[in-house]
C-alpha cells in the first residue's frame, strides 16, 4: 500500500507534471478505498459477469493510436471487467464490449445502460490516463496487433503521440 505522500505524488506526476499513467486489467481493482485514484483512472472494478469468454468487442475510435491495430469489430478471448463509478463524460471509450451480442441476464450485471467500456483514455490535469481493460488471458499478449497497439499507447502516453482523449458520448448505432 502507499502512503499518503505517495499517493499524493503519483496524483500530482499526472495531474501536474503532465505524465502519463496506464492502468492494465487488474488496475481497475488497485486502491479500491482510495476515491482518488479511480477518479484519475476514470473507474474502478465492479465484477466480472461472464468471467473468460469470447468477448465481441468494438473499436470506438479508430483514430486514436492503437485503435487501428483492430478491425471495427472483432471477436477476443479474455476475461473483461464491468466498471463502476464510471462516466463517459470524463474518458473518451476507445474500445467496448458490444452490448447487443452478451448475456445481459446475468444477476452480475449491474449496469442499466449497457455501456461496457473496455479501454479508455483521458486528460487529467496536465497528463494522460490510459486504462485497458484487456490482458488477463496470456494469448492475448502474443497477439501481434495486441503489441504494436500497446506501443502506440506508450507512446501516446508519454506524450510521443498526439491522440484525442476528449470525452464524448456513446455513438449511436
């Protein structure tokens, strides 16, 4: 666990600073009693309805890097998380499990609206946040577009990059 001078700090190299932060999959269930911390990362873990599963996902933002490492559509093996305390009026969603095509019977699911949001990335302060809710299954590592869109991701993170991390409202279908 941190201190409250770390976390003061690790707050103020993003929001301050202006660097980057990327959580990875478990990162959504990281410092569940600390609020600041999933308001920077923009969510925190709210369970995991259909444990691994081939998850039917699309790409939200084709343009923003890494993004167009993937068709619109696509169909991964992973365990995906359900988020709470998560809004798309402070993250841009990069990537979603497409609603329509899961099990939404499930008395796991809690979300209403049925907005699964995979990755997404935002402004905080001066910095940028990436969250990517994928990873848990090792195949998905050795996947080569996997790969080169984490590069993009660093890349954009540390500022490499330009991307638009603007938050904006679920497209319609």
């Amino acid at each position: 666990d941190m201190d409250a001078s770390q976390k003061a700090d690790l707050l103020s190299f993003v929001r301050d600073d202006g660097k980057g932060f990327i959580g990875i999959h478990s990162a959504a269930i990281t410092f569940t009693g600390w609020p600041d911390y999933g308001q920077m990362l923009g969510g925190y873990f709210d369970g995991h309805p259909w444990g691994q599963f081939n998850a039917p996902l699309v790409v939200e933002d084709a343009k923003f890097p890494g993004m167009n490492n993937f068709t619109t559509t696509f169909t991964l093996f992973d365990e995906i998380y359900q988020i709470k305390d998560f809004s798309r009026q402070n993250v841009r969603v990069l990537l979603s499990l497409d609603a329509d095509k899961i099990d939404l019977s499930r008395k796991s699911v809690k979300r209403t609206d049925k907005d699964f949001a995979v990755i997404w990335a935002r402004n905080y302060g001066k910095g940028r946040v990436l969250y990517n809710g994928l990873g848990h299954v090792q195949a998905v590592w050795e996947r080569s577009d996997f790969q080169k869109m984490w590069l993009e991701i660093v890349q954009w993170s540390i500022g490499l990059i330009p991307g638009d991390a603007t938050p904006r409202s679920k497209p319609q279908k």
